[in-house]
C-alpha cells in the first residue's frame, strides 16, 4: 500500500518562489477515521502568494507544505472508514498541504466529485467555487433581478461568483484589466476598467441608484468606495486585502480594519450591512455544520459546472514539482484561468 513515494513541495521560509523545496519520503499510513489522497490535481491560489511573503492571516510557521485544495483518488483508508471509498475521487479543501503527491485527510473532509468531472476541472472550484457559493447565498443571498459589484471579475473567485451570479439571474458589474473586458462582455458581465482607477464614478454611471451587493477582495480604499457604491438595503461582502499583499507590518491589520469598519458601518441606522467573509469561520464554532455546508455548497458549485453553468478555464498545467515556476506565472497577472499542478 505504501510502496510509493511522497513527494511534496515545501515553502522554507520567506522566499522567492524559485527557493521552493521539493522533499520525498514515505506515503504516510492513515489513522482511525483517515484517507490518504493520491493527488491527481491541486492548484495555486492567491492565499500563496501571500503566504510565501509570510503575509497570510493564518499561516503555519515555516516551513510548511502549501496547497489550498487538492482532488484526487482515495489511495488508503484507515479503521473505521468505508474500504468502499478506494479508487473513488474526491476533493478537500486544505488551506495547507495540497502541493503533495499524497495527501492525508479527515474522511469527513472528503468531498465526493461527480462523475463527468475531470480531477484537473473539479481542482479549479474548490476553493474558489464554495468562497463564490458561500458569499453570494449565504452571506448575500443575491436574487434576480439584482445588480451587484464584482471586483477582480475574471479572478479565480470573482469568475466563478460572476458565473454563479449570471445563472441566478442576477445582472452583474465587474472590475477587471482592460484585457479581460472582451471575455467578461461574451459572458454577460458589464465591465469596468479598475486600473483607470475610478471605479466608483464608472459604476454610478452604471448604476445610478448604486448596486445590491458588492463582492470586494481589493481591500484598503477599495472596501470604503465598495461600501457608498450600495443601494438601500445593498450588502457589502469584503473578503480579501489584495492590494496589501506587499505591505509589511502586522498581517493581520489590514483584515481587522475592514471588520471594525463593517462593524462600524452595519450598526449604523442606514439600512445597509457589510462583513468580511472568511471561509474558515464557524470552523472552530461548529465543526459539523461547517463540514455540512462545505459539503453542501461544493456539491451544488460541481452540479453547476457540470450543467455549464460555469466554465472554468485552465491557465496551465505544471507537474508539481515546478510548483515555483507556477506560483511565478500566477504572481505575474499575465493568464486568465487557474493554474493547476499534476502530479
Ligand atoms: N476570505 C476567504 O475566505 C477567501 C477565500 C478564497 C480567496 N480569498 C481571497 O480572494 C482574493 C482573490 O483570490 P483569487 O485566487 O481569485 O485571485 P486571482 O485569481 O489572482 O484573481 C484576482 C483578480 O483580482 C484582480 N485585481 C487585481 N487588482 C485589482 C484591483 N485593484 N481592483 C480590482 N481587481 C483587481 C485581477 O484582475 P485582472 O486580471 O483583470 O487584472 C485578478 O483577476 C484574494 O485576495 C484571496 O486572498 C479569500
């Protein structure tokens, strides 16, 4: 059973994505309630780049294994989980742990992908598809007939968000470079340029009466234009400090300005709310709910994608062992798409 080797790319420290390790050992053994994941694909997110910065909220001291989520084929399983769970494919979110040719999960965290899907299209919304469910119906919970405001609208989140979106029927915004402006415009999205660098007189003129809902991953100035952008009624859901990722000083601050401030904003008397979302929340709270909503939303995003619903394009495929060559493609802002590694 573990005649394999396990390979897994390691983040040393503060480094340059070409400083990134590549270590092989032994395929761990699952415990009492465990699968072991041979992975088929994982991705790279923008959490990583952060991370390699030491800049992400939460991160595990160095070194450590990256890798948000991964989908692959159960490989083992320990006491107690069903044998009938061998070969079968399914994703996890990790936050840490993906870049691995094997991956040890909690069967609990195992989330079966449906047949129809290839591992490489069911890694491209883990991630980024429950963040863009879980925002848009339980933390908006957009309508039709709404108009909302999509930061980043060809990102890895904001793509799928703006998908979603459109199938719910609702009419949607979208900032994004002038590059992605064709795409987003076949899709159905009114585009608007962020690097002219003013949004909120470009979104006024679209939306003179402001917008339902705006989805902000940018943070810093972004966040407060976000919020005098929104209707009566309108919702603020702010996820993200994206134009902070190379500041120094606490990591943590630039995320707790945005909570004071949608405290702030949401307890005065003026009809409208803003919180920041984080996927993890409610983790520590409720372990079994958390797993229950995860399992529910990923299950209902590959349902989507499935439909097509949502496309989601594949910018490149690496073997994992390039991993630091695909953090660099990311970190260039040049393709459109996510990047996903293959064993
Ligand atoms: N809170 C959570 O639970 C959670 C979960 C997942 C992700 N996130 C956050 O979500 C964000 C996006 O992640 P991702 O993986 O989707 O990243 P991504 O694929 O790199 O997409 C980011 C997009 O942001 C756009 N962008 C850059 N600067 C911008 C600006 N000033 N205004 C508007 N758009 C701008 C870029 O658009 P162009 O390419 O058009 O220039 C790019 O497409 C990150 O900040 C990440 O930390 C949060």
């Amino acid at each position: 059973m573990t005649d394999q080797t396990l390979v897994q790319v390691v983040l040393p420290g503060i480094v340059e994505p070409e400083d990134l390790r590549v270590q092989r050992t032994a395929v761990p053994q699952p415990g009492a309630g465990q699968v072991v994941i041979a992975m088929e694909a994982t991705g790279v997110s923008f959490a990583e780049q952060q991370m390699r910065r030491g800049r992400y909220y939460d991160q595990p001291p160095f070194p450590f294994v990256p890798g948000y989520d991964v989908v692959g084929r159960v490989y083992a399983v320990g006491a107690g989980v069903d044998p009938g769970l061998l070969g079968r494919r399914v994703a996890v979110l990790t936050k840490v742990g993906g870049w691995s040719s094997h991956v040890l999960a909690d069967v609990r965290d195992a989330v079966e992908v449906p047949e129809g899907l290839t591992a490489e299209q069911a890694e491209t919304v883990v991630v980024n598809g429950i963040t863009a469910w879980q925002m848009l119906h339980r933390r908006a919970h957009v309508r039709a007939g709404q108009t909302i405001l999509v930061h980043g609208a060809s990102g890895g989140v904001g793509s799928v968000l703006t998908q979603l979106a459109l199938a719910a029927g609702v009419t949607v915004i979208g900032t994004a470079s002038p590059r992605n402006h064709e795409a987003l415009r076949a899709a159905g999205v009114i585009p608007v340029d962020y690097r002219a660098g003013n949004v909120p007189e470009q979104v006024r003129e679209l939306a003179p009466g402001g917008v339902d809902a705006v989805f902000d991953h940018v943070g810093g100035r972004s966040v407060i234009d976000s919020w005098h952008l929104l209707a009566p009624g309108g919702t603020l859901v702010s996820y993200g400090s994206a134009s902070t990722r190379d500041d120094s000083g606490w990591k943590q601050w630039p995320v707790l300005k945005i909570v004071l401030r949608a405290l702030l904003w949401t307890a005065l008397p003026n009809g409208r709310s803003a919180s920041f979302f984080n996927i993890w929340a409610g983790k520590k709270l409720n372990q079994n709910r958390f797993r229950a909503r995860l399992r529910a939303d990923l299950t209902e995003v590959f349902a989507a994608l499935r439909r097509g619903d949502i496309v989601t394009p594949i910018a490149a495929r690496l073997p994992l062992a390039q991993a630091g060559e695909a953090l660099r493609l990311a970190e260039s802002g040049t393709v459109s798409g996510k990047i996903v590694l293959t064993p």
